[in-house]
C-alpha cells in the first residue's frame, strides 16, 4: 500500500491570522513500520511548518494493508482546510 494525497490543504497562524496554502507534493512523508499483536503496523507522518506553528498528519494502516486510524495535530495553526487522504492498494499487495 502507499498514502495518496489530493486537493490543497489552508492553514491560518493563530497569532497573525495569516493564510497558507499548501499543495500535495509540498509534504514529505515518512513511513515507519512497527510489529505488533497482530502483525506489522505501518505508520505514515508529514509536517508542515508555518510561522510560529506547524500541522502534522499521521496516518496509520493495522494490520497492514487495513486503514487504521488517520489524525492531525495543529499546534499555533488552525487547519482550516485538509487534504484528501486515503491508503491506495498496490498492483503487487
């Protein structure tokens, strides 16, 4: 499985009102893989630093190849906006 993302995320600076505009491929995703219970349990993180804050989405697959849980975490910024974000199933999944 791999993370799509689609559409254009807004974020506004809780201190300045300021607006910020964030496109897809600006986000850098990292996957980590952690054994668990019931098998490997695939974490997806990005983050997007704006002025004094930053949001970071994490995405979560448990077992592998079954969405688990998707969450965001705004700190000085308010995600007015978000992304489309889903687990896309590989030819060879």
């Amino acid at each position: 499985m791999h993370i799509e993302v689609n559409g254009t995320a807004l974020i506004r600076a809780l201190t300045t009102g300021n607006e910020r505009e964030i496109e897809a491929d600006e986000l850098a995703w990292e996957e980590h893989i952690e054994e668990r219970a019931m098998g490997a349990e695939a974490t997806y993180a990005a983050r997007f630093d704006f002025e004094d804050g930053h949001v970071a989405w994490e995405v979560t697959e448990y077992p592998v190849g079954a969405f688990n849980s998707k969450h965001t975490h705004e700190v000085r910024v308010k995600l007015v906006r978000d992304f489309q974000i889903s687990l896309v199933h590989d030819e060879d999944d």
